[in-house]
C-alpha cells in the first residue's frame, strides 16, 4: 500500500479531503450532474445576464444584438476550447458564425465536467466529454427560438426550419437577436434531436480560432495582467529546499525600499507586498532569510537514479502478467535488457504562475489561469474562512497549462489568499521564472528497466517492464478515487500496463518509491516517459529479430485496427521506403493515449554529436473530430512540447537544491531548432479521444529510433546524450 | 522624469530609472500586451520596438528610453492591420497566445529589413522567441505570407 511521506507542501488537511471527495463521489456514482436546464429567470439572475438577453440553459446567451455568446466550463489553455466548443453548440443552433463569441464560465457546479464531476481542464478530455453538452444546449436553444417564433406567426413549430441565425418559416422570417426576449418565456423542451452529422457545417471544418484576434494586439486578459483598483503586487522569497522552513528574516533593507508595504511571513515563505512587482521583487531579493533545512537538504538526483536502478533489481507491485514472463525470457532464443531513464520536467508555461486575491470580510474573488476550478475556489475559501459559495474564481486566459495550473494543493492560489489576508487590499502575487521553475509539482523521474525475448523465428515472446518512479496520485486528495483500491499508481504505468504488442508473455511491475519532491501530471502525464521506453524498447526487439522496426510492429499489431491504421498512415506519408540522404535516419513510433492513436516518424541527422530532427510526420486518429485545424496544432505542437524534453530538457538536484533556474539551464526547442512536421488526421466513426496530449509521447521514441538508424547506438536516457549512446 | 513615446504619445515618468522598460510598460502605462517570460533575454516574451529595433524589455533599464520612441504591441497597428497580424490570423498561429506579442515585434523588425525573408533569415530573427506552445511552423509560414502580403500592397 502507498503510504507516501509528504513534506508541508503536499500535506492535505481533512477539510481539503473531504471536500474533493464530495465532488468525487458524484462522479463515481455515475449521474454526474452533467447537465442542467435551470429556468431562464433564475439563471439569468445569477449569470446578471443583460436584460435583453435569452440564456436558454447555463451554457449560451443570446443578445438582442444577435450575438451568441457561448459560456465555456473548461479553460482555454492553447487547446482551443474557446472555438471547438462553440462550434459543437453553434452546430447545433443554426448560429451565424461570425456573431459567435466565448466567455469563460465562473465557477459553479453546473460547470462541472460531466466526467470527472468538478470544474477542471486536463486529461485532454473537454471536446469529447463536452460533445454532447455542447450539442445539446446548442439544440434546446434553438428549439425554444423556434418556438418564440411559431407563436408569434400562429404556426406550428415543425413548418419552422433555422439558417444562419434565423428561424424560417416560408417566405418569412426573425432573427435570433430579436426573437430572444420571446424565447426567453418559453418552457425548454425535455427532448431534442441532433443533428445527423451529415448535415453539419461547422463540426469537423478547419474553422479559424476565435480567439486569435485578442492574441495579436495585447487585448487577451491572462491572470499576469489583471488590474484592480488600489492592487498591490507581491513576490515571495520561497525555500531553497522542498520542504525547507523559514526560521527567520531580516527585512530591515527591504521594508524602507521605495513601494514597499508589508514584509509577512506566510507559509510559503516571506512575502514582500509592494506597490509594483519591480519593487517587490527587488526588495523580495534583499531579504536575508534563514532556513531550516529539512530533510531533504542532501538530495541528489544522480543517487537517487542509482538507488532507483536497484529497485528495479527487485520484483515491483504487479501491475499487469500475461503467462510467464520469467519462463519465456529464460527460454527465449535471443534476449535483450535495457534500462530506460527519464528526469524530472518543469512544465515551463511561459506565462509564470500568479494569482490575483481581493479578499473582503464576506466574499473573496480570485483571478487566475486554473485548470482546477472547484479545487481552487474549495482551497481558497479554507484559507479565507469563508465559504466556497463566497468565493468567485475568474479563469482568465493561461499562458500555457500543461498541467501545471491543476495543482491538488491549489498552491498558487492558496498562498496568494494568505498573502491577500495581511495585504489589506486586492494583491497580484507575481512568481518569477525561477520562482516557477524551482517550484516543484513536476514530472516524476523513472527509471524503466525491460527485458525481452525473441524465438528462433525472431516473434518476440517474453517482455517484463519494471517501472520506477514517484507516484503522482499518492497522497492527493485524489488517490481514494483514482488509485480505485490498487496498491500502485495507474498514472505511473499508463502507457505500458496496456502494452498493444501480441507478445504472449508480459508483466509490468512498478515500484513507487518515496521523495519529497511535489509531483504533478506533465502533458501526457506517464505516457510520457512509457512511450519512450516501449518504443525504443520494441525497436531493440526488431533489431534483435533482424527485422524493419515499422514491419515488426505491423506484425505485431494485427490485432489493433488503430494503432495499425495510424503507424501505416505515418510510414506512408514519410516514405519510409525510400532511401535517405547519407548522416539522416528515420525513426517510427506508435502509442496510445487519452483515447486517441498516435504515430510518429522522425528524420534526424547527427553531426559533431548534435541531433538535428529535419522532419517530422505525425498521424493521428482521435475518433470523430470537431476542428481539424486545431487537431492539427495540436499535434504540431505536442510534437515539439516533447521534442524538447527528448533532446534538451532535465531538471537535477545537488545538495538539494535544484541545478536550474531559466530558460538558458533548461531549454525549449526554439524556432531554427523545428523540424518540419506535417500531420495526417484519420477518418473515423469511433468514439471521440483527446487531442491536447497525444502529439507528446511519440517524439521521443522516434527521434531516439531514428538517432539509432543514423549512429547505431542507441538512446536510453532523456534527455539525448550521444555520449550516452549505447 | 524620465520622458519618452509610446505608441506614439509623449509620457514622463516618475520612476526608479533602473527599473526594466517592461515593468514600467506594464505596470505604470497598463499596457500589459507585453509579456514577461524569463527576465533575462531568454524568451523574447517582452520584445517591443525602440527607435524601430527590437529590444528585449525585461532587461533594458528604462533610463535608456529616455527621449526615444517606443512601439508595443499595442501600437503595431490600431485595427489588426499590419501583414502580420492579417498573415497570423490567416494561418491561425496561436495557441495559448502569451509568447504571440513577442514574436510578431520581432518578426515586424525582421519584415522591415527584408521585403522577402529566406528560412533562415527567419531563424536568426526569431530564434530569440521562446514559444512553449510549439507553434514555430505556422510563424514561419505566417512570416512567408505577410512577406507576399507587403509586396502585393506594395505593388498596387
């Protein structure tokens, strides 16, 4: 059983725990709230919709200006939920396009997301759980226009038919603007049909994004640039340790710096309040503080790699046994081990976390990128002694997400509460890059040891995973729910517990091993470090077998409609036949996740021991798809996002202290570092899958396969090392 | 006082001169387009325009505005109308849209110096700006496009 040890950074109060479970026992008791219809008048009021306008359900309003606003309970991020969400909803409305806008919801359990039964954006799930919700509400709305205008020309509803904003019935017709107040008084139908896809106009075209032209001229809001009147501006001097405790400060140069109102204590660290963040921050850096060290103050990442291989030594958690590994592997004809190592990640959003509090006797109103709604208002409402219903978060835009902005802790938020309650006026705690990036809260570091076999024919025949690493979920208040009774983290093996190769003997085995470092779902969460190791790993199997790694995985696949038709879709359109100049080789991956299928080749040549990826060709099969376009971006852009952590990215502790503090100690691909990418969507009935994850997992692999067709040598440690090669 | 334009408006300030143009645009003229990513000259977030050059303005004392001119993003066009932003809209750039001000002042300078930019005059002008969102394929192509935007306007 997990029985994590957590430093005060992770340690959740009963109150937090009891509160997450409220939301997460509705969600596993499978109803869900997912949607309400509440009465217009009531909505309204508590929407202070204008009066003018027409709120059929919690989801859309219609003004008497026409222009449709759609109100969006997930946050947009970089994923485009402010444009894929309300084409689902103007769909199925007969909106015109062009007066279609977004609002971000405020918090409110209506807004729950109807899987996960909270308020929250992760888990590359918003399109696919807000496909029929959207369509829905989008359908009640037009239903009742209908109605308004039947009424008004004594008709019955079903001679009406909608256009572009408009309900026609013969020759005439009313637009949606001015049929609202009407439709407003009519009782919303229990039922509506949907629209037969072959009918839509806007689901699945590569529709622009609704949100671009704020982009282009500095009008988007995020959560760095709110203003408040009278607004102070904090930064904190946070520990050098995780787990580290303030013993005490000197303040004496700070406090007479020019804007600078308070220096306070709060368990963060010491916060300075001034009256811009220039001011704060240096005074922040001129605070001499002493701290008590903690436990942790001999960390060190290279022993902890070497403590982590030999754990894999030894028998983990069972996770998954297909036959007898053990047997087949001491049968097999030809055998290969390779341990695989990933490090720790910072997420590295380029908007660094902060948080905006105006924190008043009766009601606290907070102002922030979050992916975690419920959580953060139920976090901050603790700490303001009030009430979550007193509590108003407003989710502005987030300059970037990636997980980071859905802390369990709520840590962002909470401490600008407690910075909020000694300000004394609405305050903007502001973290500086290396505030954000010495934070915690990252990807775990593993170490994945595999073993396999092949038989004499080369079939791969035996295959044991040993996974290490620090579970995410332990000790979050949502373990009781996500780790469903098992004694290990799915989140820690996902990727390779359903491990897709017709390989008759597997076991997965993991080992959680215990480190106060705060740890947190990074884009694509374990999928992440587990298509690095399979992928590499099944091409080792295929060099082992004397095969093409794209036609050892074929015949490994024929049973797996998908992943074949995603792998065969990206070898194709990257000609994985024909020959390449001389110092390029090609690299091809295949994973699943987030209910999507994902392939990737990668052509990389190496030169003076530096990688190049030149090119990039990504498949992708994600069911029945709303907006190609952003599909595709998606893809291109969790192509670099893990492009980047393959060939540049690792965050190391010596004495505790992390090695890294900015972009130049912890790089991002930059612009003459991309490759091309092109990618190719499938054409699917299936099911819905994510979208904002999937791109990530398979670059790695396939530049690490691709290094190897190149050099020979193979890639088993992140990031890539030629030094390291094998 | 420290005295300069922005965007075309004469402002005098009464600032700490050491403090960073960026915070002083973002802070005291609430123009808060301008982004801070790094605080280095890392990630080319803050990039604005001073006499027409870009500069990162997370490092440049304020001082060193005095008497000159200073365009942000906010003043790259009143309407959405300079190539660029017509070019990104048309390819559908952003995602998350933070690093986005940055990239366009920078690419602004780069469009200015070359009617028609090679790849890798993109690079060297670019490589500066950090974007997270991995949306460096679709600047390239945008940067390409306004480039044969400029040049059709130019020759009407």
């Amino acid at each position: 059983m997990i029985s994590p040890k957590m430093n005060d950074r992770q340690s959740i109060s009963g109150m937090q725990r009891r509160d997450f479970l409220k939301v997460s026992v509705a969600a596993s008791g499978g109803l869900l709230i997912g949607f309400h219809f509440p009465r217009v008048g009531k909505l309204a009021s508590a929407q202070q919709a204008s009066a003018d306008g027409f709120m059929p359900n919690a989801f859309v309003r219609i003004g008497t200006d026409e222009r449709v606003t759609v109100i969006v309970n997930h946050s947009e991020m970089g994923q485009g939920v402010y444009t894929s969400l309300p084409m689902l909803l103007a769909e199925e409305l007969d909106a015109e396009w062009s007066k279609v806008g977004y609002e971000s919801a405020p918090v409110d359990p209506k807004y729950n997301h109807p899987a996960f039964g909270m308020q929250m954006t992760g888990g590359s799930s918003s399109v696919w759980s807000g496909l029929e919700q959207f369509r829905q509400a989008g359908a009640v709305a037009r239903a009742m226009l209908i109605a308004a205008a039947a009424q008004q020309w004594n008709v019955d509803a079903s001679t009406c038919r909608t256009e572009s904003g408009t309900v026609l019935n013969g020759s005439r017709k009313l637009t949606y603007g001015h049929l609202a107040p009407a439709a407003a008084k009519v009782t919303p139908p229990e039922h509506v049909q949907l629209k037969d896809p072959k009918t839509f106009k806007l689901i699945r075209k590569p529709i622009r994004r609704l949100d671009t032209p704020e982009k282009l001229n500095g009008k988007a809001e995020f959560g760095i640039d709110v203003k408040l009147p009278g607004m102070l501006t904090a930064a904190i001097a946070r520990p050098p340790i995780f787990g580290a405790k303030m013993k005490n400060f000197d303040d004496s140069r700070a406090r007479s710096m020019p804007g600078v109102r308070k220096v306070v204590a709060v368990p963060a660290g010491v916060a300075v309040i001034a009256d811009t963040f220039w001011q704060a921050k240096t005074a922040r850096d001129a605070l001499r503080v002493e701290w008590d060290e903690g436990s942790m103050q001999d960390f060190d990442t290279g022993k902890m790699m070497q403590d982590f291989r030999e754990r894999a030594k030894t028998p983990g958690i069972s996770v998954r046994k297909d036959g007898d590994a053990e047997s087949a592997l001491a049968s097999a004809v030809k055998k290969i081990e390779a341990v695989y190592e990933v490090p720790y990640l910072s997420h590295l959003m380029m908007e660094p976390l902060n948080c905006t509090v105006d924190l008043r006797p009766d009601s606290c109103e907070v102002w922030t990128g979050s992916q975690f709604q419920t959580i953060d208002r139920a976090n901050a409402a603790k700490i303001a002694g009030l009430a979550p219903e007193k509590v108003q978060l407003h989710t502005t835009f987030l300059g970037g997400g990636f997980g980071r902005r859905a802390n369990p802790q709520s840590d962002f938020v909470v401490e600008a509460v407690y910075v909020a309650r000694a300000a004394g006026a609405p305050v903007k705690v502001i973290w500086t890059r290396e505030d954000d990036m010495g934070g915690g809260w990252y990807r775990p570091a593993f170490l994945h040891a595999i073993e396999g076999g092949v038989d004499a024919s080369g079939n791969a025949v035996s295959w044991r995973s040993r996974l290490v690493g620090q579970s995410i979920m332990a000790g979050t208040p949502f373990a009781a729910v996500m780790l469903k009774g098992k004694d290990y983290d799915p989140a820690s093996v996902e990727g390779v517990d359903d491990l897709p190769y017709a390989i008759p003997n597997v076991a997965v085995e993991s080992h959680q091993p215990e480190i106060n470092v705060p740890v947190q779902w990074w884009r694509s969460v374990g999928h992440s470090h587990t298509a690095f190791a399979v992928e590499c790993f099944i091409d080792e199997l295929a060099t082992l077998a004397h095969k093409d790694p794209y036609q050892f995985r074929r015949a490994l696949l024929e049973k797996q409609p998908r992943h074949l038709g995603v792998l065969n879709l990206a070898a194709e359109k990257a000609g994985w036949d024909k020959p390449l100049q001389k110092g390029m080789g090609r690299g091809i991956a295949v994973h699943f996740a987030f209910g999507s299928y994902a392939a990737s080749v990668a052509e990389v040549s190496v030169t003076e021991g530096k990688v190049r990826v030149h090119r990039m060709v990504c498949a992708i099969d994600c069911g029945q798809y709303v907006n190609p376009g952003i599909i595709k971006a998606q893809t291109e852009g969790g192509a670099v996002f893990g492009a980047s952590a393959a060939l540049f990215q690792e965050l190391t502790f010596e004495s505790g202290r992390l090695q890294q503090t900015n972009f130049h100690t912890f790089p991002v691909m930059r612009i003459n570092e991309c490759p091309d990418i092109e990618t190719h969507i499938v054409e699917s009935t299936e099911k819905s899958g994510g979208i904002g994850e999937p791109g990530v997992p398979c670059a790695a692999p396939a530049i690490a396969n691709a290094v190897f067709a190149v050099t020979g040598k193979r890639i088993r440690r992140l990031p890539i090392r030629l030094t390291e090669a094998v | 006082m420290i005295g300069f334009s922005v965007n075309g408006k004469r402002v005098d300030l009464d600032v700490d001169p050491s403090t960073p143009l960026l915070w002083v645009i973002r802070e005291h003229l609430g123009l808060t387009g301008t982004k801070y990513g790094c605080g280095m000259a890392q990630c080319g977030a803050c990039t604005v325009h001073i006499d027409g050059e870009a500069v990162r303005s997370c490092v440049a004392p304020v001082l060193g505005a005095t008497g000159k001119a200073v365009t942000t993003i906010e003043g790259l066009s009143p309407d959405l109308s300079h190539p660029l932003q017509r070019a990104w809209l048309e390819e559908d750039v952003p995602q998350c849209g933070y690093c986005q001000s940055g990239q366009l002042m920078s690419a602004a300078v780069l469009l200015r110096d070359k009617l028609k930019p090679t790849d890798e005059d993109i690079d060297e002008a670019m490589t500066g700006n950090i974007c997270r969102c991995g949306t460096y394929p679709r600047i390239r192509r945008a940067i390409h496009r306004a480039a044969e935007m400029a040049a059709k306007a130019g020759a009407r």
